[in-house]
C-alpha cells in the first residue's frame, strides 16, 4: 500500500512538474487574483506599461437569458475601466473568428447596465493566445479593429479582438512572454511576476492542494485514455479470434471438400489444386481413407 502511494505522489509530482501556462487550467492559476501577473500580460500585448490592473478573476461565467451563456478563462479590469478577456487556446478549432466575435459582445451585454448610456459602454478587448498560428500570416500577433472602407479610417466603437500567435518566441518583450507560456522551471522565466506564483504552485503543499481540480483532470484524462486503450486491445484480440475461427472455418470447408475429391478417386494433384491444401495436407487424408 505505501508503495503504491509512493509512487502515486511520484507520478502527482511529475504531472505538476510538466505543467506550463499553455495549460488552461494552470494559466488560469497562475492569474487568478494575481494582478501583478495579470498586468505584465497585457501590458507585453498590448505594448502599454502604463496598465493598471484592478482586480482580475478566472473562468468568469456570463449568463446569457437569450442565448448562449460563456464561461470566460481570464477576465481582468484596469484602472481606466477597461474590461480584458484572455482565452488560451491549444486547439485551432477553439479559437474561430466567430467565437471572438460573441465574446465581444456578451461582454458588452454584461457590462452595460440598464439605464446606462451607450456612451458609458466600456471600451472590451478579447484576447486568444493560440498554440499555432490560425489565421496563418507567420505574425507574432493580429489587432483586429472595425474599420470604414471607403476611407480605412478606424472605426472606434471601444472593441478590439487580437490573437496573439505563441510560435513566435523570439527575443522581443512578446517573445520573452511567449517562451514563458511554455516554460515549466520557475527559475527559467523572463519575467519574475510569474515565477513567485509558479514557485509557489510546484514546490509548496498549498499549492499543490490548490491544484487538486487540475491534477483530477489529468487523471481522468489517463483514465480515459487507458480506457480506450483497453477497448482497443479488446477489439484487437476480438478481431484475432474472429480471423482464427475464420481461418478454422475454411480449413474444415477444404479438407471436407479434399476428402469428397479423394472418396471420388480424384488424384492427388487435382485435389491440392481444388482444395488449396498443401499436398503432404492431402497425402494425409488419403492414407486415412485408405486405412
């Protein structure tokens, strides 16, 4: 029993240890009231160390009554009012255009309140850091504003929508941040408002029973994955059982097809060739028939 629990804390500390802020579940404690962390994020992509950052909260959930509801992964506010939704997306499929698009605008049904001018409609920025780079021009980052057409004048209706592309790590401030998004040591991150946290998380006892939610996850995840693991050994070896019982199957058809072909007086060389048994197979049968 102790040495399965030896090796269970082995394998907890392991999971733990593999952890980077690419993962949802750890970014999202790696922020959570952390407002120092929370300010170097957006001032980094945004280009603005001037941010303030007033409170930041995880998975903020946005209840919809007409429609769909959303659970947000980081939403933070600075000190000009301003309202930033960070979303960290491994799968392209997670981040479309029009999923930045809703996110936009529940954010605006939720924080106009009623009575409020539209004037009053604070200014939103959704934020999707992506593993690969979905909108596929090979930049580190995309600000996507309304613009007028005719004129290519920017549109300022207080919104914006930018992708950041986490491929691009070079040596630039975004780079820097890039790299840490992936890195797993406290003490290998560029920016130290990050490494206290991670120390913290990693190498604490409360901080590991903070991340009991993230290490069940992985476990189920494991569980899952054994689980398929075995129906696919399951269906392997159900598959060689039924090829084997085929195989017998046709065995029996040809030496009961032999067998007639010898009863009839065919010669050896007819049967090997019509029953597709090999001819010692066929020699065999004879020498039983004729005992």
């Amino acid at each position: 029993m102790q040495t399965t629990e030896v090796g269970q804390n082995s394998e907890i500390k392991q999971v733990i240890g593999s952890l980077c802020m690419m993962n949802n579940r750890f970014m999202n404690f790696m922020l959570d009231d952390n407002k120092k962390a929370a300010q170097v994020f957006l001032r980094v992509i945004l280009g603005d160390d001037k941010i303030k950052v007033r409170n930041v909260r995880i998975q903020s959930f946005i209840q919809n009554i007409y429609g769909h509801s959303s659970q947000l992964d980081i939403l933070a506010q600075d000190s000009k009012g301003r309202y930033f939704n960070v979303e960290v997306q491994r799968s392209d499929e997670g981040a479309p255009a029009r999923r930045a698009r809703f996110y936009s605008s529940i954010l605006d049904t939720h924080f106009l309140q009623p009575g409020k001018l539209y004037e009053e409609l604070p200014d939103t920025y959704v934020i999707f850091i992506t593993e690969n780079d979905v909108l596929h021009d090979n930049l580190p980052m995309y600000n996507i504003r309304r613009r007028i057409d005719e004129n290519a004048k920017c549109f300022e209706d207080g919104s914006r929508i930018i992708y950041v592309n986490s491929q691009r790590r070079d040596n630039t401030a975004l780079g820097k941040l890039m790299q840490d998004l992936y890195c797993t040591e406290p003490k290998n991150l560029h920016y130290h408002e990050f490494a206290e946290r991670m120390e913290f998380l990693k190498y604490s006892k409360e901080g590991e029973e903070k991340m009991t939610d993230v290490i069940e996850e992985y476990a189920a995840r494991k569980a899952e994955a054994l689980a398929k693991e075995a129906v696919k050994e399951a269906v392997k070896e159900a598959a060689k059982k039924a090829a084997k019982k085929a195989e017998e199957k046709e065995q029996a058809n040809r030496i009961e097809l032999a067998q007639g072909l010898l009863a009839d007086g065919m010669s050896i060389e007819f049967t090997v060739r019509h029953s597709k048994l090999t001819e010692a197979e066929v020699r065999e049968l004879a020498s039983k028939l004729s005992a």
